[in-house]
C-alpha cells in the first residue's frame, strides 16, 4: 500500500481526493458509441458498482480505467495520473497501485505456469527481489484463502473459485490502491460467488483498497458496493448510494434490473 493511510469507513469515504476519475468518456468503436460521455469518481477504500446489462458498455469502461484503452473524449485519470502513459521503471510504483480481476481467469492466466509462478511473475514486475517472492507468494495465498499447495498446480488442474482467487492473489502482489474486478463471479456457481464476495469485502477492510466492481447483476453489487451506478447504452442512468438505489430506485430501468436480480418488486 503506498500513499496515505485509507480506512474504507463509509462515513469518511468521498472526503478524500478521488482515486480514479473519469470525465466525460466518450468510446467509439467504428461506427458504434460504446461509452457515451460517462463520469464517475472512486474514492479511496471506496467500492463503486456498475451494473448494467450486457454490451452496455461496462468493460470498455474498465478497459478506460485500466489505460488499457484511451477515450475519444473526455478524461480518465489515475491518481493524477492517464493510466494509459504510464510506463517504464519509472511509473511502475503507480502501475501497480492500479490492478485488475477479470471475468475469465482462465483466459487470463498463463495455462504453462503454476498458480504459484503466476504470483511470482506480478511480483518480479513489481520489484520484489527473487530472494523474497517465496514468502510473498506464501502470504497472498494465506490472504486469498488458498492452501499452500495449491501453488503448485497448473490453472487446467484449479477450479473456478480457485482461479479467481489466484487471480485477486495476483492483483495483490503489486499493493494496490484501486482493483477493477469486471465480472469476477459471472463464471462462478451462487455459493462460490459469495465466497470470492466475502473475500473481497475482507480484504478492503484489512487493507483499505478501492474497488470498481463490475456486474450485470445487481444482487452481487449489492452485497460490497456503497455507490452504485446504473449503466445502460453507454450513458450513466442513475446513480447513487447502494442502500437508497436499492430501496427506491428512481428509473424504471433500474427497478427491472433490481426485479430481475431479486424476483421481488423494489420497495416491497
Ligand atoms: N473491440 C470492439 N470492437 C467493436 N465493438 C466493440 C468492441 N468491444 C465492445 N464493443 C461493443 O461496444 C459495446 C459495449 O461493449 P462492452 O463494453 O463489452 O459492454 P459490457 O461489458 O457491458 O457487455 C457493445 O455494443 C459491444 O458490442
Ligand atoms: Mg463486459
């Protein structure tokens, strides 16, 4: 963890300078408007949800925030930062404040190296000396709830849930600030995904760090998130408190997502 000390308590959340901020984006892909003048802010030790269905618009946002993509218009930056530009040794200390779990981890991690090795390699990335990255591993893999034997295996020889902790394991080792998850429990089964949910809101608590939280249900962000916006067609919908979108959403959009993801009506 680098910078100020966060504490993720609700209450102070929105008093510090954002960590991530978008302006404004504007994405294009040829002729079709992914993102269409979106805003939105994240907090230190804060979790942002966006939820919308899918083509909506959601990853290429997360793609935005990672400076994976650069928007048309508009601004995205990082502490302080366009997380696009940074690179080089230089810029590697803020690159790994900002890190990511993806909806596929299978897809993501390298199906030739051990759980372990995959660790390791974010850390050597990172800076971690050779000499340390055995015992670093061993503490990220305490942390995510996996048994140490588990470094041994290959991403063919690990389940779903293993995958994505290995994943949030991976994240870690560069002592983030901000994690962008996009859809990190589409893929799993309902009490596997409260599992990786719970271990998620732990780790904030013990370490402070902020979560953009992807999902196109509403149910899950429900569970961490304490702001939620609504995305839908590239545009942000509606936005506000988990708690009060929950209780009393104002568009109708919103109330079909909420009925969609709980069966009942909102309100009731
Ligand atoms: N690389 C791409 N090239 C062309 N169109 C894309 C590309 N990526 C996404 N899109 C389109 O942009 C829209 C938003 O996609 P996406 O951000 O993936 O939405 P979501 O994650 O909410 O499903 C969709 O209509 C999708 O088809
Ligand atoms: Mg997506």
């Amino acid at each position: 963890m680098t910078g100020t000390p966060l504490t993720g308590d609700p209450s102070t959340l929105g008093e510090q300078p954002a960590l991530l901020t978008v302006d404004g984006a504007v994405k294009r892909y040829r002729d079709r408007t992914a993102l269409d003048g979106v805003s939105l802010t994240v907090a230190p030790g804060e979790t942002v949800g966006l939820v919308g269905e899918s083509g909506s618009g959601k990853s290429t946002l997360a793609r935005l925030a990672l400076g994976l993509l650069t928007p048309d218009a508009g601004t995205v930056r990082f502490a302080g930062r366009d997380p696009s530009r940074l690179r080089g040794r230089a810029d590697r200390a803020v690159r790994g404040r900002l890190q990511f779990v993806p909806q596929h981890p299978r897809g993501s991690l390298n199906p030739g190296l051990r759980a372990g090795e995959a660790v390791a390699f974010a850390l050597r990335l990172h800076g971690t000396l050779r000499r340390d990255r055995p015992a670093a591993v061993a503490r990220l893999f305490e942390q995510v709830g996996l048994a140490p034997g588990l470094a041994d295996r290959y991403p063919r020889e690990l389940s779903g849930g293993q995958l994505q902790r290995v994943a949030v394991a991976r994240a870690l080792a560069t002592g983030p600030d901000l994690v962008v998850c996009d859809e990190p429990t589409s893929a799993l089964d309902r009490s596997v995904q409260a599992r990786l949910l719970d271990l998620l809101t732990e780790l904030q608590q013990r370490t402070g760090l902020a979560y953009l939280f992807i999902s196109h249900d509403l149910a899950v962000v429900r569970h961490l998130a304490h702001r939620v916006l609504v995305l839908r067609h590239g545009r942000v919908l509606e936005e506000g408190p988990a708690a009060e979108l929950w209780d009393a959403p104002a568009h109708p959009y919103t109330r079909a997502l909420l009925e969609a993801a709980t069966g009942r009506t909102p309100g009731t």
